[in-house]
C-alpha cells in the first residue's frame, strides 16, 4: 500500500506542472489572443501590405483550424481576392504537425486531469489525502522552477527558447519560413514572445495556487 501511495504521489507531483502548463497553452489558442496582440499599439505592422483587418481573418482561421477536426483543406482551400492560396505547401505541412501537436496535448488533457481526480478519490476513501495534498504542493514548486526557468529564458534569449522549442517538437528546418511568408506575417516574433509569457504567467499563476494550497490543505487534513 505504501509503495502504491508512493507512486501516485509522484505521478501527481509529475500531473501538475504539465497539467497547468497545457491549460494554459489551450487557453491561449483562442481568437480572443489575437484580438489582444493585433491591437497593441507596438504590434508590429506588416511590411507586406497586411492590414489588421486581413491578420484578425486569416489569424483566427489559422487558430480554428488547430482545434476543430478538419483536414488541411481546411487551409488549403484559404485564398486572396486573386485567387491566390493563402499559404503555400511548406506552411500548410507545417500548420498539420502543429495541429497534431496540438490534437495529441488536449487528448492527454483529459485523461491527466480524470487521474487527478481519482487520485483524490481514493486518498479521501483511503485516507491519504494529507499526501495527496503534499504532492500537489510539490507539483506547485516544480511548476514554478519551471516556469520560472522559461520565463527567464524569454527574457534573456528568447530566439534560443524559440529555436530549441521548435527543435523538440518538429523535425529539420520544416518550422523556418521566409519573412514573406504568410504565417511569418500574421505570427511575427513578437506574438510567440508574448504567448510565451502570458503561458509563463498563467502557469506560473496556478503554480502558486497549487503550491500553497495544497500545503494548508495538507495540513488541515492530517
């Protein structure tokens, strides 16, 4: 029994991080972001000849497509008043790789999310929930070493953050466009920047929650 509490607690303390991590991730794959970024008034102009008007339609577009179910054409069938495909056949490979990443992240969402819960379930039943407490704690501390680590990492280096993230997920050069491409125009750096912050910092957010919470439950519960 001792070694079957020792091994949830881990998984849980595990669970968190990654658990807050990919809600907030979600949260910002929402038309809402870019209503926000597009609107700053240091967002950068788009020296191509995009207005705001052309980056919120094809943006949100872009931002749909990696939630709902369909298929590139979805993309592909995307044009300019000439006729012309919005994105070409190397942006459109890779809005699909992102798009499984996307896809495969809210399916282990849910899964992650029901094992907290039924966590919790058998620590009340069978009275371990002071250390179920303690390990969501624990998993409060690491989310923030690690959320503070990439927030750091933004601050001081964000092209190095950005190139290793894309090294992790994507294979080759297949994630490197020309700045006259269309997801370089509508997705500028300064859009992943700031994701990357406000993902820090939503994170970072339920960090603290978890972290001191869990610790005064826990020590209610004993």
């Amino acid at each position: 029994m001792r070694a079957n509490i020792r091994i949830f607690s881990v998984l849980i303390s595990i669970i968190v991080p990654l658990l807050l991590m990919m809600t907030s991730i979600r949260v910002l794959l929402n038309p809402f972001f870019l209503d926000y970024e597009y609107n700053q008034p240091n967002f950068p102009a788009d020296e191509f000849g995009f207005s705001k008007a052309d980056r919120l339609n094809w943006g949100k577009l872009s931002l749909v497509y990696l939630t709902n179910n369909a298929g590139p054409e979805f993309l592909a069938e995307l044009k300019f008043e000439n006729g012309d495909p919005i994105y070409n056949e190397r942006e459109l490979s890779h809005m699909v790789d992102v798009k499984n990443l996307v896809q495969l992240m809210v399916k282990i969402m849910l899964p992650m999310a029901a094992f907290l819960v039924l966590a919790w379930i058998l620590a009340w039943r069978l009275g371990w929930i002071p250390q179920f407490w303690k390990s969501v704690s624990l998993g409060g501390w690491m989310t923030l070493g690690m959320i503070g680590l990439i927030l750091v990492g933004t601050v001081i280096n964000f092209d190095a953050l950005f190139t290793g993230f894309h090294h992790l997920f994507f294979t080759g050069s297949t994630w490197l466009f020309y700045t006259n491409d269309t997801l370089i125009r509508l997705f500028p750096e300064k859009l992943w920047s700031d994701a990357f912050t406000f993902m820090g910092v939503f994170t970072l957010a339920g960090g603290v929650i978890c972290t001191f919470l869990g610790a005064r439950l826990a020590h209610k519960s004993k």
